[in-house]
C-alpha cells in the first residue's frame, strides 16, 4: 500500500521545504485528515469485501428495517446525518473582522498617539473617519456577496426512501437525509442522491454517477445482485467498489437496497469535509499585504525617532518636537490605503457582478489578479459534462451511417430507462428520422441490460417485409460492451457484405475498438441477427451466432470556449494545468482536444508514492494529474503555492471542495455542489471559461491602481520628511506647521480618491501580479529623494530670494513650500501611474483628470483664502509662480529620466 502520510510536509509558501522542519499547525491537520480519510476508506472497502449477511450482523441491522428504538437510540449515538461545512459568519463578526488588517492598525496607533498628545487634534478625526469608511465599505461588499452566495442555495428538503419497523410489519417511508442512522436500509430509484454510505444488498440495472466524488464523466456501474453474496475483491478506493454507494453520488439509472453503513462525519465524503471548516489558509494577497505593512512600519520606526531627535535639539522645544514627528508619521504613512484597496476590490466586485459572478472575499479580486498557475477540473469546466456520440465506425474504423441506425433502432425502442449513452444516440439522429424508424419497425421483445452480460437486445418486425414463407422477418439489434459482443459473434459486415469473423478479423476488430480507447473514447459494439423464426418472445440464449455491424465512440466534448479561455489565459502569462479524478487516457483527449500539451502524465498512484519536496518538482514540470482523489488534489495545490506561485483552482464537485479551499482564490460555479461553492472565494453564474479572463484582468488592474497609490504615496511622503529632515537640521524655524502638514497629506490624499477608476496600461495587464515588499521599499528610496532635490531648491529660493530666513518671515516661507510640495505630489500622480510619457502616450482616466487639477486648484487659492490664517498661511507674490513652473518641469523632466533608468535597471516599473 502506499505511503499514507508523506515524510516531509510542505513549507510556507515562498520558503524553502526543509525536510528537517516539522511541519507547521495547518500541514499537521492535512497529514490528520489525509489519515483519517484512508482509515475510513479502509473501514468502507472492509465491508465491501465481507458477505452481506455479515455486515448486517456487524451494524445489527435486518433487511427488513430497523425498529423505533434502535433508530432513536442511533441517531442519539451518531447524531445527524451532516458533514461539517462552513457557515456562513454573522453580520457582527464580518464587521469585526473588516477591522482586522495591517494598515488600518497602523492608523489607529496613530490616531491614538495623537489623541494622547492633543484630543482636539483634527488628525484625530480625519484618520478615523478614513479607518470607518474603509472597514465598512469591506464590510458591505462582503455581506452582500456573502448573501448572494446564499441564496444560490436550494431552499429543499432532501428526502430518501428507507425501510423501517414501526411495529411488527416493515413499511417503506420517506425521511429528510439527516434523519438517516447506521443500519437504515435505503431504498434506491433513478433520480436519487445517495443520503449515506451504503453497501448494496441488491442491486438491478443500477448506474450511479460518480463525478463529484471521483471525476469520472461517465456513470458507474455497480454490481448485480448475486445468488450468494460473499462480497467482492478487496480494494483501497471505496469508489471503485462495485458494492458501495458513497454519500454525495447520486443515481442515473436502475434500482437498488442498500444498508447504511457510515453517516455524517464518518462518510468517505464527510471525511474529506474536515478540511473545508477552521482558518483558511494564508493567500498571497494576505502575505504581500502584511509584508508591505512592516515594510513601511519600519520606515517609520527608523525616520520618526531621527526627526524627533533632531528636531528637539535644534529647537529645544521637545514638546513641539513630539507633535512635529507625529505628524511625520502620519505623513509617512499612506493612511488612505485601506480605502484605496477596498474601493479598488469593491469596484472589482461590482464590475465583475456585470458578469454574472459573484465575488465571496473580496481579497479573491487581487489573488485572480496574481494568479500565474490555474489548475482545474476536467469535468464541466473545461468539458460540457454531457456524454455525446463522436463517431459511428465499421470495423475498419470508417464512418458507417448504417451502425447509427442500427444502434439507434435499439435504444429507441428499448423500453427500460435510457442511460446517458443511449439519449447521445438518440440525439444525434433528427427527428425526421424518428417517424421514418416508427412507420418502418414494430417492437417484438427485448432483452434488458444487466451487468453480467453487459448489454442489451431488442428484436424488431420489419413492417411489410415478408420472409420466404410469408412470415414476418424479426431482426435482433445488440449494443454493449465490445468483449461481450464481440464474444458472440460469428460474423461481420465488411464494406456492405457479410463475412465470417475469422480469428484474423477478430483480433483487427479488437485492435480497432481498443485505439478508439486510446483516445480517451469510451467503445460500444453494435451488432444484429436475423432470427430465423419469429416468436413473440426471446431469451438471452437467442443471443447468439451475432453479426457484428461496427462500434460507437463516446466523449464528454470540449467546451467551445474552452481552447479560445486556455489560449487567452496562457498569452497573459497563466499557466493550466488539468488535476482530474477521470483516467489518463480521457484527460489526455480532453487536452488534445483544447490546445493544451499535455506532456507526461502523473497519476494519483505516483502522488501518493513521493514525499512533498519531490511533488513540488513534478507539479513544476507536469501539466496533467490524473486519477486522483480529493488530498491529492490538495497536496497538488499546497505544492505550487510551496514553489512561490500564486494557484486558483476551478472546480465544482465534491472531490475539489478541499484544493478550492486551498488555494490562493478558489473559484466555481452556480452549479456546483454546496460544499464546493462554501469553499469558493468566486462563484460563476455561468460556466463561462472567458469570464475567468476578464476576472483575472480586473483584478490585475485592481491591484495596478493599488499599488499605483501606494508608490506614490509612499516615495512622495518619503521624499517629503527627507525634505524635513535636511530642512530641520539649518532652519532656525520649523520647515512646515504640523497643522500645514496634514493638511497638505489630505488634498493629496483627496486626489487618490479617483485611483480606484484609473485606468492600466494594456501592457501591464499582461503578466500576473504580485505584492512585493523589495520592490517598494527600492521604489521608495530611489524615486522619493527625487521631490527633496526640488523641496531643497525651493527652500534656496525662499531664503535667498524671497528673503523668507527669518523666524518673523516664516509664514512666508511655509507658504512657498506648502504649494510647492502640494503640486508636486499631486503631479507626481500622472508621471508615476505609467512607465509611458504621462499625457503623450498614456492619460489618466477623467475622475484622475479632475480630481488632480481640483487638488492643484485649491493649494494655488488656499494661501489667498479666508483659510490662510487658519493655517498660518499667506499670500505669495506673483515673482513667485515662475519659480513654481520651473520647478514643477524640472521636476517632471527629472522624474521621467529617472523612469526610464529605473525600468532598464529593474525592468520593472508598477
């Protein structure tokens, strides 16, 4: 058996595994769950391998149902029949938790600081009312996604038919599922979704749909009842067992009775479902945000200290001193940030809303912005989830429209459920032709499918047709599998004649079915015989001495948009891969049939087999992962995130609930089971594969339009106490009021208000996005001194030559610094936003337009305003506005130089 808890567990994401290191809380519960799956797999395939009789007796359990007591005394001892999922928070906990991000913590130490130094400090209010507006824009995208989410729901009550012993006769009633106990015997129809984990008594004709729990496209077909039930072959996938029905299947055909066996948390099913409640694991968005909140805490806790100190020497006012660096510090910090952010997810959100997607965590936007590796289900995602017939072939394998009327004359008139294969052929022929077939046959007998023999027959009139003696000519049409038939048959057409089936045809017929195989097909066989006397009814011995017509070939075909939605996802730098629970051999035709190279496949088999350092080098390499189950899948994504990517998963059953939960932004669809769309961070309304591209680019502009403002803010509030420092340590006055200071940081964080609604470059939108704390603080330290060389020379110009060098002709000087400062950041606002020629070959949106000239507006009046007083300001003279020209071209000039050598050097700009 293989290995059931991998030697090394995988690191953070970003790190390095280290197998030494013992894994961490989050690795130590997946090792638990994964061993808790396979103990209770191992219980499952137990009672599969034992007789019937037995596991009866282990459950204590009657085929005629369990009794009141024992049901009541059940359900006291095993509770409900429910796995754990997660609810959805109340409205006061995702308030609460809207208020829990690094920023908006910086803000309130700040707010507090300030209150503790002066409570009438306006700063007090201005970064309160930025910390509310922020946590309760948040708070009411996420509520409101959140009951979106909910109302995707189906408001039913799920029942199941079970025999119980109210008294001394057994009587058949429906329950709601969560009322089912150990030892129930449950009654199966066509329709039914499977309420627990059964092992079949009896069974008839039956087909269960497994996708959910194991991918596979196509029905399953389980077992027959036998004259002595001793159980089957011992297996270590309770899904393959062709006795058991596990919770979260549901059934496409046939009938059947099987006994409880496990409910709720002890289900295959709800085993896996311990992984999807408690602290989800960190994103990259939630890593880059904490790492760019220290990056900046510890600007402040290296500048604010120096300012303090030089600021209380040089002034020897310590008092003033400490009100100077406060504000400082909040200039050093871009307060508007937790808005920023919220506005620009929220503005995802809703644009994203347009279409038809709902957006449960709004840091998903930022993650789908990110995102360079997109793993996905196979099964309705990247195919339509319908079985089709692709081709109709003589033996040689050419087409041959004579087996399509063959293999549609028996599943028209078979009169037994149809299975999914049976409506694909029906389907393909027009109606036309139905009333044709209906005017040209007359239905005799048939003989039903079973999963013994592996097919069924149905024997036809051929209306006006007369045999030699005048009788009617009966034709029997079979279609099943390709040994069986094949096995039976004496004969075969052969371009239009009938030939003897000679060992040599035989193995070419077979060579032929099993290369469709290969592709990824799955194979029927059709094939007739002429019955040589009529008679009202026949018998599975009358199938004999067949003539094999050809074969049927059937796929789960392609989504039409899905080559066109890889194509696009690959050209903007995201990565696919296929991590499925259906065979290699369907995967594989799947990829060939999108576009996607598939190259060597991995099976589950082979994941199980290697630790966790050497599946991030196959998950490096390897784009197609198949037949595989739920842990695996999460073990898949856990590698990736591991090797630095940013991971989304597209998935919609129960064996993806786990990898969505997993990964960085996990997304399904409206469609999907419950447990599946509780664990997604997005859900599409629409199975649309090109909406995940226009998601991926909003979400790239949402994080281009916040990292926007916080280079700026961040390098012009840098450039800013740089400016404050020098100016601190030779001016005999204060460079700027404290009161000027925040002032001048809210209209230029007034202007920021339009970034959510900025546009981006086409060319940034091409790669993934990632925050990246080296890159800001580098960001910082190279273009922030640029404003100090311009704030220096304008200090130059106020000393020497407005003659501002005086403590009674400082007014004079605040006031050409202020405008100075407040123009060239607000400025600085159009030569960063792009790494093109701002107003040449990229401009800004129209609100970025209007709310920086606005901002430019107003600090060119407020020294001229009723206001100035207020804020010790005064009147410039108009000697001094050429100055200010100069010094705003120079500025730009110098800055978009600076650019250009930036981009070389770092080959990177936002």
């Amino acid at each position: 058996m293989n290995k059931l808890i991998p030697q090394v567990r995988l690191a953070p994401p970003g790190d390095t595994p280290n197998p030494r290191t013992p894994g961490g809380r989050r690795e130590r519960k997946a090792a638990e769950l994964e061993t808790r799956t396979r103990e209770v797999g191992a219980r499952l395939a137990g009672f599969s391998a034992s007789p019937a009789r037995d596991v009866l007796r282990e459950l204590g359990a009657s085929t005629r149902g369990l009794r009141q007591d024992q049901v009541l005394e059940r359900h006291e001892r095993h509770g409900a029949n429910v796995v754990a999922h997660e609810k959805a928070p109340h409205w006061t906990w995702q308030l609460a938790k809207s208020f829990w991000n690094p920023f908006i913590g910086v803000l309130v130490v700040l707010a507090a600081v300030m209150f503790w130094q002066d409570p009438a400090d306006p700063g007090v209010l201005i970064l309160s009312a930025m910390v509310l507006i922020s946590a309760l824009l948040r708070f009411w995208q996420e509520f409101r996604s959140t009951r979106s989410a909910q109302a995707l729901k189906a408001l039913v009550t799920t029942t199941c038919a079970v025999r119980r012993r109210w008294s001394e006769q057994a009587g058949t009633e429906e329950v709601p599922m969560e009322d089912v106990v150990p030892g129930d015997i449950v009654l199966l129809a066509a329709g039914d979704m499977v309420p627990a984990d059964l092992r079949l008594i009896t069974a008839k004709d039956l087909m269960v749909s497994q996708a959910a729990l194991s991918g596979e496209s196509l029905p399953a077909a389980k077992a027959d009842t036998r004259g002595h039930d001793y159980g089957q072959k011992a297996t270590t996938d309770p899904v393959e067992a062709d006795n058991l029905c596990l919770m979260g299947t549901s059934v496409t055909s046939g009938t059947a009775t099987g006994v409880v066996v496990a409910t709720g948390t002890d289900t295959y099913f709800g085993s896996m479902a311990g992984a999807l409640v408690g602290d989800r694991p960190q994103t990259s968005f939630d890593l880059g945000v904490k790492r760019v909140s220290f990056l900046l805490i510890r600007f402040m806790l290296v500048m604010v200290p120096i300012v303090l100190a030089i600021n209380g020497f040089t002034k020897g006012d310590w008092n003033e001193a400490l009100l100077f660096a406060i504000s400082v510090a909040v200039g050093l910090t871009p307060e508007m940030l937790p808005m920023v952010v919220s506005a620009n997810l929220a503005r995802g959100a809703v644009a994203m809303s347009r279409h038809k997607v709902v957006v449960k965590q709004l840091n998903a936007i930022q993650n789908l912005g990110a995102m360079d590796v997109l793993c996905t289900d196979k099964t309705g995602t990247l195919t339509e989830d319908r079985i089709v017939l692709d081709r109709y072939l003589d033996v040689h394998g050419h087409e041959d429209a004579e087996v399509l009327e063959y293999a549609y004359l028996n599943s028209h008139f078979q009169t037994g459920l149809r299975n999914l294969m049976d409506q694909a052929v029906i389907d393909r022929v027009d109606e036309a032709e139905e009333v044709v077939v209906d005017t040209r046959y007359t239905m005799v007998d048939e003989i039903p499918f079973d999963f013994a023999r592996r097919r069924m027959s149905v024997v036809l009139n051929r209306n006006g047709l007369l045999g030699d003696v005048g009788r009617p000519e009966h034709v029997m049409v079979t279609k099943g599998a390709v040994e069986e038939v094949l096995g039976l048959c004496t004969h075969m057409m052969d371009r239009g004649e009938r030939v003897e089936l000679t060992d040599q045809l035989r193995a070419h017929a077979t060579f032929v079915s099993e290369r469709h195989n290969r592709e990824g097909l799955r194979v029927l066989a059709v094939a007739t015989r002429a019955m040589p006397t009529a008679r009202d009814t026949y018998a599975v011995a009358d199938e004999s001495e067949l003539t094999l017509v050809g074969f049927l070939a059937f796929l789960d075909p392609p989504k039409k948009d899905a080559a066109d939605a890889l194509r696009a996802l690959a050209e903007n730098g995201v990565a696919v891969k296929v991590v499925t629970g259906d065979n290699e051999l369907v995967a594989a035709r799947v990829c060939a049939d999108v576009g996607l190279e598939a190259g060597e496949l991995i099976t589950g088999a082979t994941v199980d087999l290697v630790d966790d350092v050497e599946l991030i080098r196959l998950a490096r390499t390897t784009t197609v992962f198949a037949k595989v189950n739920p842990v695996q899948k999460a073990r898949i994504v856990r590698a990736l995130k591991a090797d630095g990517h940013t991971v989304g998963f597209l998935g919609d059953g129960i064996n993806d609930a786990a990898a969505l939960r997993e990964a960085d932004v996990g997304v399904s669809v409206d469609t999907a089971v419950d447990i599946a769309k509780e664990s997604a961070d997005i859900i599409l309304l629409e199975k649309d594969l090109m909406v995940l591209e226009q998601g991926m680019l909003m979400g790239r502009q949402t994080f281009g339009n916040t990292i926007k403002y916080i280079k700026m803010t961040a390098s012009s509030n840098f450039g800013n106490v740089f400016s404050v420092l020098v100016a601190s340590a030779f001016l005999p006055f204060q460079p700027m009021l404290a009161i000027q200071l925040l002032v001048q940081n809210l209209c230029y964080d007034i202007s920021q208000l339009s970034i959510p609604w900025d546009r981006m470059d086409k060319e940034y939108l091409r790669k993934p996005r990632k925050w990246d704390a080296k890159d800001i603080g580098r960001f910082m330290i190279r273009i922030g001194p640029i404003s100090s060389i311009f704030d220096i020379t304008t200090f130059l110009v106020m000393w020497y030559v407005f003659s501002a060098n005086t403590v009674g002709e400082q007014t004079l000087f605040h006031s050409g610094w202020f405008v100075e400062g407040l123009l060239s950041q607000t400025l600085i606002v159009h030569m960063i936003r792009t790494q093109k020629i701002p107003f040449i070959q990229s401009r800004a949106s129209l609100p970025v337009l209007v709310m920086t000239g606005s901002i430019m507006l107003l600090g060119l009046w407020l020294p001229f305003s009723p206001l100035a007083s207020a804020l010790s300001l005064q009147p410039l003279p108009m000697s001094y506005f050429p100055w200010l020209i100069g010094t705003l071209l120079a500025y730009c000039a110098l800055t978009q130089g600076v650019k250009t050598w930036y981009i070389r050097r770092y080959h990177s700009w936002l």
